[in-house]
C-alpha cells in the first residue's frame, strides 16, 4: 500500500499532525509533506508559480494509490495552507497540467482533521469528498477527533481502524 499524506496546519507538531502521524504509524508505505515547509504560492491564471513546489508534489500524488489530506478545522472550513493547495489543484483542470489531474483518476482521497467540536461541520468536509469527485477519485472518508493535548486511547484506536479501513481498500 502506497499513501501520501499532506498536512496542512499552521502548527507542525499540533493536534492534527500527531493525529495524521498515528495513522500513518500503521501505515508502513506512506510518505508524509508538510504544507507549512513547503513553498507553494496562490493559484494564479498565468501559473504565476509554475516553478514553486506544487507540481513536485502533484507528481509525487500520482506515485500512491492513496491520498490523505488533514487539515485543522478552522472558521468551519479547512486551514489556510489547505485551502491554497486545494486552489492549486485549479493548475490540474487546464493545460499545460491537464494530464497530471487527469491521472489523479482511481486514486482514493481521505482526510484527517481535529477541531474544537464533536463533530466536524458539514461545510468542512463537502470541498474534500467534492473535490475527490471532481477528480474521478475515490471518497474514502475523513477521520474526524475533538482536539486535545494529547492524543487519547479511543483516539488512537479510531486512528489504528481508519488505517486499517484504508489498507483493506488499497
């Protein structure tokens, strides 16, 4: 099984990352990027940014049958950093990137998020499984958790599980 997982969170080390790294500790084959070290400008028209980190990592994306994206739940939606890697995806819809988002096709998105409510809000989730459709890929789910200072024994046993579900779809 072959996963990339890409955070995007203003904190490295916050509440979503040890949540995204507990899943990926059961994850043997995963290869994990950190938006916040990573120089990736906004979607521009005229691909602005053609020559930043964006497309290295969009061809990384189409090495793994599996794509996990987390992100902190912020103002009901995903973070900063992700929502401009979301914007950045537009670079895949039109030449000369069309190929690369074509190719995107049959791969599985998931998500990994933490946030200060007991569920996440509807409009956090849609863009994730929306964008996955649009793409042709698969919806595998999100992994949702009320964050804490500390992950919690019921939070690394939903972690442990949701790997297990993506390895028995992989």
């Amino acid at each position: 099984m072959n996963a990339v997982a890409i955070l995007g969170s203003s904190r490295a080390d916050g509440e979503t990352a040890r949540l995204l790294d507990e899943v990926l500790s059961h994850l043997p084959d995963a290869e994990r990027f950190d938006l916040g070290a990573l120089n990736i400008g906004p979607y521009s028209y005229a691909h602005a940014h053609k020559d930043d980190d964006f497309l290295p990592l969009a061809r990384r994306m189409l090495k793994a049958r599996t794509i996990i994206l987390a992100s902190p739940v912020y103002w009901y939606s995903m973070s900063a950093q992700m929502k401009i890697f979301f914007d950045r995806l537009t670079d895949l819809t039109d030449l000369p990137y069309k190929p690369i988002g074509k190719q995107l096709a049959g791969k599985t998105m998931y998500a990994v998020a933490t946030g200060s409510r007991d569920a996440p809000p509807f409009s956090f989730s849609e863009p994730f499984s929306e964008t996955a459709g649009y793409f042709k890929m698969e919806w595998g789910g999100l992994l949702y958790r009320r964050g804490s200072a500390a992950l919690t024994r019921e939070d690394r046993a939903a972690a442990r599980f949701f790997a297990e579900d993506i390895c028995a779809l992989a």
